[in-house]
C-alpha cells in the first residue's frame, strides 16, 4: 500500500497543496490507518519543506482526519464498520432532505455544471482514475448543497466525507463496479431538473446506501 503521494507540488499555497494532498491519500486508503508517519518523510516526498506539510497535518488534525503523535509524526485513524455507518447515517439525515430543498430553491432551472460533473465523475469512475472521482464526487455533493446558502451545511457534510476511507476502491474500480455510482449522480440530476423534489431526494438515499459499501469496499448488502 502507498504510504504517500508521489506527486510533487508546486511552490504556490504549499500548505494548503500539502493538505489537499494528504486529504485525498487518506481518504483513498493509500496512507495506511494505525501507522505513524512521518512529517519529514512526507515532506521529501512531496518535495516541499516540512514547515507546510507540518501545518497541513494540523489542519488535518482539527479535521478529525489524523491524529497527532508528539515527537514522532502523524497517524490516520482506523475507522470500524460502526463508523463508517455513523457518517453515512449522518450523511443521510442532511442530504436526503437537502436535495428536495434543492429542487424547492432551483424551481426546474437547469444545473448543466451538475450534469458536466455528473458525466466526469462517471467517465472517471469508468476509467479507474480514483483521484479524479473522489474531487469530482465532492465537487458534485457540495455543491449541490451549497445552492442551499448554509455554510455549516456544507462544512459539516464536507467533514463527514473527510473522516471516511474507501478502503476498497481501487478493487471496485478495477471490477467495474464503480461505474454505477457515476450513472447515480445523472439521474439524479435529471430529478432535480425535473422539479421531482421526492425523487430526488429517494435517489440521494439509495446513492448513500450504494456508496456506504463502496467505501467499505463491498455492495451495501453483503455482510
């Protein structure tokens, strides 16, 4: 398993490079949970200094993304199938009922950036480019919720996807089995565009429910 990006950045926002960076090998699973890194290893491999891969581990920290060991670096939380149910549960109370908001607000108005996304993030899917799926799954969930106007809506939603891992992706992606999860985010934006405020918002529930065992790595009804 990866144990850091090896993609080196740019000198420009370094900090907030290093923490993007990081949030997304967390969250891919390609920062291994329960073991301590280093800050200045992962610095060398990003090729910055250790002052914004330090900050960025901080920001991370407050996040509730890793935890901070004293004197010796960082580590990823190991997230149980009991968390992973408490955030999507979570996930499910607000969005559920935010996209029926959604459609209230948006009153039939076409959303073609939410259809670009929806077809990218399918194209993404299809093509097993996992980073590209996971900006564009985000880019797609927050803002629909941002149309809304609540700023801790989105905050709190954004944390929650944060604090989660797809443990099992790449071996979705490489079975084909993440294209679905694509495909849901065109139909429901063909919901919303509908004005059908309950038939998006049942979609956004079976997407959360299909997504719960993506990012456990399995169907949401194995065991």
């Amino acid at each position: 398993m990866e144990s850091a990006p090896s993609a080196r950045l740019q000198a420009v926002s370094l900090r907030e490079q290093a923490r993007e960076a990081l949030r997304t090998q967390i969250v891919l699973g390609r920062i291994e949970p329960g073991r301590v890194e280093s800050v200045i290893n992962m610095a060398s491999e990003l090729g910055v200094s250790v002052t914004p891969v330090r900050e960025a581990v901080m920001d991370l920290a407050n996040l509730g993304m890793v935890e901070v060991i004293r004197n010796r670096g960082f580590r990823v939380p190991v997230l149980t199938d009991h968390d992973l149910d408490e955030i999507f549960q979570l996930r499910t109370m607000l969005e559920v009922p935010a996209m029926a908001e959604v459609v209230r607000v948006l009153d039939g108005a076409p959303i073609p950036r939410f259809r670009r996304l929806a077809e990218q993030i399918t194209a993404a899917a299809r093509e097993g480019d996992l980073a590209a799926f996971l900006e564009l799954d985000r880019q797609f969930h927050l803002g629909l919720l941002e149309l809304l106007g609540n700023r801790r809506l989105v905050t709190t939603v954004g944390q929650l996807r944060d604090q989660a891992r797809m443990r099992g992706l790449q071996k979705l992606a490489d079975q084909g089995e993440l294209t679905q999860s694509g495909e849901e985010h065109i139909a429901l934006v063909d919901a919303v565009e509908a004005g059908d405020g309950e038939l998006a918002g049942e979609l956004m529930r079976k997407h959360l429910s299909h997504s719960r065992g993506i990012w456990a790595g399995r169907e949401e009804g194995d065991s």
